[in-house]
C-alpha cells in the first residue's frame, strides 16, 4: 500500500522513455516478424494521428478487435497515444456478446482485421489495421502527438466474463496501471531480454 509511483505519466509515456532510450533495440516479436522500440512508436503514431481525425480523444473509447499479433500492440499503442482508451473484444467471443460489448461500450472507432468483419456487427467507424494501413495511416506523421490524456483519465474498459448475467464495463485509468506497475517490478525483474 505504500509504493512510490510516477503519477504524473501515462502507460504512452512509459512507452515513449523507453523508446528514447532504446529506439533500436527490439521490442516486439511476433512469429516471423519483428519491430524495434523506434518502429513500433512510429507505427503507433501514425495510427494515433489517424485516430484523432476520427474523434479520438481522452475517456473516448475505440473498439480493438484483432487477432494476436503486431495489429494488436500496434493498435493497443496507437489508442492510447490517440489520447483515447481502448476496448478489448477478443475475436473468439460469440457474435451476441461481441454485439453486446460494443452496443454496451459505443467506441467511437472499432479497429480490426478485415477477416474479422463478417463476424463482427455494422458499425459506423472501422479501421482495419491490415488492409487500410496503405493509405489511411501510412499517410500520417511517425512524430510524437501532444499528450492529451492524463493519468486520471481511462486507458481502458474491460469486460467481466458475464457468469451472473450481462458482462460489465470495467473503467480503468492510466494512473491504475502506473500505480500496478510500479508496485509488482520487484516481483516480474523484467529485462531486456523479456
């Protein structure tokens, strides 16, 4: 209950020291493919500018529907850089509770995977991270976008897994998760290799 933590950031800018620090060393691998620290905050604010164009903004949610991979950190980051929080829908979940997730959640923008959109319901803004990134987002600025939220605005909504009923929206702000972070890195010992 007494641990000191940054309360003055955000997850994004956690992201960003690191990326200052190490643009080149490697931050993410998935299968085949990999990015540096440097690429994926250029990838991330190119979707974030693309974002703030659609209305992204603090406490605005965006829907995030994709399969595990690059899209999904690309597309976590580029939320959170947009100033917005996110919405996590896994794509294996049923088609109602999907339906009712974003009816429940209204996001502003649904990011996904274009082989996901049959499974998904209409919804009026979507970005789909694979096929519109020629184009939509590789037009935009790499740079660094102004910060907008802050630590007490939400970084994200999860919801519960619905055992007693409908599942429930669960708001969690940026400064929650700086607060867990700070708290459990003498439990994890993280390191570059991880």
């Amino acid at each position: 209950t007494h641990v000191e933590y940054e309360k003055d950031l955000c997850i994004h800018d956690l992201f960003e020291r690191q990326v200052r620090q190490n643009p080149d060393a490697v931050a993410l691998v998935y299968e085949q493919e990999q990015l540096s620290y440097g690429e994926l905050n250029r990838r991330a604010n190119q979707l974030a500018h693309r974002l703030r164009q659609l209305g992204a903004g603090p406490d605005v949610l965006v829907g995030i529907c994709v399969e595990r991979g690059v899209d999904m950190v690309v597309g976590l980051l580029g939320i959170l850089k947009s100033g917005s929080a996110y919405v996590p829908l896994d794509p294996s979940y049923p088609k109602e509770r999907l339906a009712y997730m974003l009816a429940d959640a209204a996001p502003k923008v649904l990011l996904t995977q274009h082989a996901l959109l049959p499974e998904l319901p209409a919804h009026a803004q979507v970005v789909c991270l694979d096929t519109d990134w020629h184009g939509q987002m590789e037009a935009q600025s790499g740079n660094d976008l102004p910060r907008l939220a802050q630590p007490a605005n939400l970084a994200y909504v999860i919801y519960t897994s619905g055992s007693t009923g409908q599942p429930k929206g669960v708001m969690v702000e940026h400064r929650q998760v700086a607060r867990l972070f700070s708290a459990t890195k003498a439990w994890y010992g993280f390191r570059a290799t991880d």
